[in-house]
C-alpha cells in the first residue's frame, strides 16, 4: 500500500511493477554506457560504480508523489524499494512507517547538475537519462500525473535544438532559470509548482492549506480549530516562531494583517501539545464521519506549510513538535484499511504490471468496521496495526530484518551472523506481549525459520510438579509440543520463588536450557513478567543470560492509547460509539502512576464487555420488534461503567509497581 497524502486515492504497488523497475535498472546497471556516478557524496550508500540512472530512480520516486510528500505503506520509501540491489546497507520502511520528503526546486534536473563537468555529449546524456528514468513512472496512478508532465517537457527540451544547445553548453544557473520560466507548460507547473522556484513552491503551499482547511472546516464543523488566520498563527508558534515571516506575509497580502492578530491573541498561555492534540481529535472526527481524503488533504497541506515555517528548506532544524501528529493520523487511518492482495506476476512491461494488478482505489473510512480486519497471511501488518508499542515494533521489524539477510547470505554463500532467537519480554499485564510472540512465531514460520509457526502458552503449573522426579517430564513434554514454534513462558519468575533454594522451579528451567541446546534451531523459548521480578529469574540461574540475548521492554500504555484501543476493539467486535462515549471510557482510566497490577488492555477489553452487557440489559426494556441494528450496534455514555470484576478505583490504592 502506498499513501501519498493529499491525494483522493491510496493504491497497492504491485510486486509484478516493482520487479518490472528493477530488471530495467539491473539491465542499466550492466549497460557500459550508462552514465556512472556523477557525483561520489551524492551516492552515499550506493555501490561503487552505481549508475546514475538507478541513483536519479531512488531520488525521483518518492517525489513525484508531491511537493513535500507524505508517503505512508508497505512502500513507502519507494525510492529504497526499487534501488535496493545497488544499495549498502538496503533498507525499508513499511506499514506504520511514513516519510516526509523535502526537496530543493530543482530536484529533476540532478542528473545534469552532476554532469557539467562533461563534453557536450555527455550533457546531452545526462537529460537523456533523466528523461528515461521519470518516464518509468508514468504508468503508478499515485505518480502518474506528476511524472506525465515532467516526461513531456523533458521530450520537448529533447526535441528543440537551442533548448538542447542551452543544456550542452550553458552553466547550470541558466538552465535551472529556463526550467523555471519555459520549459513547462502553465499546466505542467500546475502539477509541478515547485520548479518554478521557491516562492511558487510557498504560494502552492498556502493556497492548499487554505482550500483544504475551508473544505474540511464545512464539513466537520470545530470551534477549536477556527479560521485560516488562526490556523496559521498557532502554526507559527507550534513552530517557535515569533512572529510572521515575512516570505509568508508577502504571500498572504492582506490575509497577513488577520493572521498576525490572530497570532498576538494567541501567543499568550499557547500550549503547543494541546494545540496539536486538539488538530489531531479533529481529524479523528473527520475519519469517523467519512471524511477521510478531506484529513488526508489538510494533513498533507499543514505538513508542507510546517516545513516552509521551520526554515527546512534552508536546511534549519525540523520543527518540533511535528505538525500535524502524522504517527497519530496514520493509525486512525490505519484502522479502516483492509490490505488488498496483490498477485505476483511475470510481466516485465510496466505499463501491464499495473493494468493487470489488482489495484483498489481507497474507499472512505467507515465510522465503524463490521468486524477484525483478516490479517491471517500479513502478520507484519497485523503488527503495524497495534496501538503504541513503537520500539517493541521496531525491534521486531529489526529481527525480521535480520533473518530475511541471513536468508540471501545463504543463497549466495556467505557466512550468516546467526544469533540466539530466545527472547525476554518485560512489561505490565495487558501490554501485548503474548500477542507479540504469536506474530513473531508467524513471521519466523512466513520465512522458513520455524516449521509450524505455532506458540505453547505454559506457566509455572504446566512446568513444575508437586513431588520428586514429576518436574522434568513435565517440562519436557511442554518443550516438545513447542518445537516448530514459541514456547511461551508467562510470569517466568514464578519458576524460582525468593527464598525458596530448593524449589522445583530450578529443575524445570535446567529443562528448558538442556533441550534449548539439544533444538537450536528448532524452537524460540520467550520468558515474559514484570520488569523487577524477571531480573530476579535471570540472575538465579548462570546460563539464562548469554541464552537469551534479546529483551523488549513492553511500556504500559497512556490514556490515549488506552481509549484508541477500545475504538479498536468496539470496532471489531461491530459497535458504534460517539465521542461522548469515548470521553466517559477516559474518565474511569485511572490516571498514573497505576497500581502495579493494572491490566492495561485487558481492563480496556472488560471496559468494553461490560459496556456491551449494559447495552443489553438497557435493550431488554424494550420490545424486541422495534430494535434497529443501529441500537444493537450503538454504545452510549451510560452504558460504559467501570468493569464490576476490576473497577479502576480499586487500582488507585494500589503501590506503583516498576
């Protein structure tokens, strides 16, 4: 999947188009004549000899998606995903990951900057192969307007003698000046605004800011966000600004007197966070009300404003904080996003690999989900789409990483760099870590690691046994059944009790340490509980630590990442809820620090099974004839009350745990 935001439509990248660019730069790559790197700081990470037209590829793919683009998905950095045969180290970033672009205004004319120093034929070259490589993206929907009209001016430069004589012989400042005055249509700079210079690039920006803001403000009314004036002036201080700039001033005319008296009204008690919460509350309504592409849109258009205002462009400092909260907007995003399967294909045209692609416009966001999106074959997405949990995810996609090199070291011979893949998991109830080690035994299994895929959930009861010589078997017996998969350890420190030297707990983990020797390979052993107490567990046993090498830390979730996981799980199990409902589900969190056993999602997950009991026990005062599905479906205020088997006061007296 690849967003670019500000478009009306997100669209899969088919895998058959991706192999199509890569065997066209692979042939570029054995063509001697290709130009070779231009300019060696320029190929940073490419290998040696790189040609410029596969370095020109992994520049211009991300930014034919926009003027500052804000790319989202599986491909996200599009660029790295098409180069990476020619990149040391490849990398890529998927799923939750996004990617803000910023790019000087001359950005496709780099291959011809690079080749000055040239005789006129190899100038004539370099546009050549500027042309070639832009060209290649006519046929991706997402680029394709961008990279049409680029194309098309690039053929007429070719095409037109003194326009090629002034590219051959003139210094770069003019041709960067004649791109900027004539070598695009009035059609052309529409869609490329950037290349007619900075000052084009800033009034596109505004002007978008602008129509995006009045359009989404008609539709979801918010008194909070106000009016365009307003709307700057708490960018400019979200920024740190002090005040307008003047670039900006010029721009607006008379607009620029509106917003610097919105900007002295509103410098007095400013509260950055707070203004970037309440922008991000409002794009969850846009969401929720069908107003996806509109949130798309403004997010887009404040993301590239911000970055004029923080002086990026000039190579200053990225604004901070981010405006608007990009990670909080793609995860509502994110929510009604069902992945689309894409069939692999033989098809080396790029033009058939995408019209023989499955390829799905992205329909507006549902206010509800009528049920869990089917993420059986994608365990990575299925990652992405849990809430928080930003380094446990990140350490995951590392690992994943890893055996996915360690696989292509074997395939051409080298040695791998194999590490122990038993892990320690520490953190709160509730905080996902079983779910973590069911995705990591699919992905190991997706990749051939593992030969089922499978995780055994044991404790202390299912290890240790009440007498003399029962231990080991027991433990034994639970290993065996784990082999293929995870054996998954819950409250690992159970196993060796405080002052208890002889318990049966220490046999069980001198078990579990032999058979993980005699099945290297044959299964991943995670012990998990809380962070204090798995300290404990590995220093009562010598062996523990040098056999499990990693540890995440799962962090207990804040009050928003509470709520946003009860949309969630409201959503799969098909209710509605308004925001009135929402804000009673954040009233009875109780607030940190929270008591040491607090259950974190599993008191988000009673919250809610207690909310659907109410619901149903106010449904059954009523005649059955006349509910409607919207009251089967619909939650309201009064029926969400703190879970009678956990209510979160009891959690309030309760000493802070680590």
């Amino acid at each position: 999947m690849l967003d670019v935001l500000g478009a009306e439509q997100a669209w899969e990248v088919p895998g058959a188009w991706v192999t199509a660019v890569r065997q066209r730069l692979h042939a570029w790559g054995q063509d001697q004549r290709s130009l070779r790197p231009l300019r060696p700081d320029a190929f940073a990470g490419f290998a040696k000899g790189t040609p410029a037209a596969v370095w020109f590829t992994n520049q211009v793919a991300p930014l034919l998606g926009g003027w500052i683009p804000v790319l989202h998905g599986d491909h996200a950095d599009l660029g790295a995903v098409l180069a990476r045969e020619f990149q040391r180290p490849t990398y890529r970033i998927g799923g939750a990951g996004h990617i803000v672009r910023v790019a000087p205004t001359d950005w496709p004319l780099q291959v011809i900057a690079g080749a000055q120093g040239f005789r006129e034929q190899g100038r004539k070259h370099a546009v050549e192969v500027s042309r070639d490589v832009v060209a290649m993206f006519t046929d991706a929907p997402p680029l394709a307007a961008r990279a049409k009209a680029l194309t098309a001016a690039f053929d007429r430069v070719l095409a037109d003698r003194d326009a090629i004589h002034l590219h051959m012989t003139a210094d770069y400042p003019a041709i960067v000046q004649y791109w900027r005055t004539t070598a695009l249509t009035d059609a052309e700079h529409a869609v490329l605004p950037e290349l007619a210079g900075p000052n084009a690039a800033l009034k596109y920006s505004l002007n978008s800011l602008r129509d995006a803001h009045a359009k989404l403000l008609m539709t979801i009314p918010d008194e909070y966000a106000g009016d365009f004036a307003q709307l700057m002036a708490g960018m400019i201080l979200a920024g740190r600004l002090t005040n307008l700039p003047p670039g900006v001033a010029q721009i607006l005319g008379p607009a620029a007197q509106d917003v610097e008296k919105a900007f002295a009204s509103a410098r007095t008690g400013f509260r950055p966070q707070a203004w970037l919460e309440a922008n991000t509350e409002w794009l969850g309504r846009a969401v929720r009300h069908d107003q996806r592409a509109a949130a798309q849109t403004w997010a887009a258009a404040a993301t590239r404003v911000s970055v004029h205002l923080s002086g990026a462009l000039g190579d200053a400092p990225w604004p901070d904080p981010l405006i608007p909260d990009l990670d909080a907007l793609f995860r509502l995003l994110d929510r009604d996003r069902r992945p689309v399967a894409v069939a692999e294909q033989a098809e080396t045209s790029l033009s058939s690999a995408w019209d023989n692609a499955q390829t799905t416009p992205q329909a507006a966001a549902k206010p509800v989900a009528l049920g869990p999106v089917d993420f059986t074959n994608d365990p990575l997405a299925e990652l992405d789409s849990l809430v928080g949990l930003e380094s446990v995810k990140d350490s995951v996609r590392k690992m994943v990483a890893e055996v996915k090199t360690n696989l292509r070291r074997q395939e051409l011979g080298l040695p791998s760099h194999e590490r122990a893949r038993h892990m320690v998991f520490v953190g709160k109830p509730g905080t996902a870590k079983t779910t973590i080690a069911r995705l990591l035994s699919r992905m190991y299994h997706q990749l051939g690691v593992l030969e089922k895929g499978h995780v055994v959930e044991v404790d202390r009861s299912d290890l240790v046994g009440s007498s003399t010589g029962t231990t080991a078997p027991m433990t034994a017996e639970k290993f065996r059944e784990a082999i293929g998969g995870v054996l998954f350890v819950d409250e690992a420190y159970t196993l060796v009790p405080e002052n208890s030297p002889g318990d049966y707990g220490l046999e069980a983990i001198a078990t579990i340490l032999k058979l993980m020797e005699d099945h290297r390979n044959d299964c991943i052993v995670i012990v998990a509980g809380y962070h204090r107490e798995m300290q404990r567990f590995m220093e009562s046993n010598t062996g523990l630590a040098s056999r499990f090498p990693k540890l995440l830390s799962f962090a207990e979730y804040d009050t928003n990442q509470l709520v946003a996981i009860f949309e969630l799980q409201a959503r799969y199990k098909g209710m509605t809820y308004s925001d009135d409902v929402l804000d009673v589900v954040r009233s009875i969190i109780p607030p940190s620090p929270r008591g040491h056993n607090f259950g974190n999602g599993r008191f988000i997950r009673n919250v809610l099974e207690e909310a659907i009991s109410n619901q149903a026990t106010r449904l059954s005062a009523r005649d059955p004839d006349s509910l409607t599905e919207k009251d089967l479906r619909e939650l309201l205020p009064e029926d969400v009350r703190p879970p009678m088997s956990m209510r979160a006061e009891d959690y309030l007296f309760q000493k802070p745990g680590t």
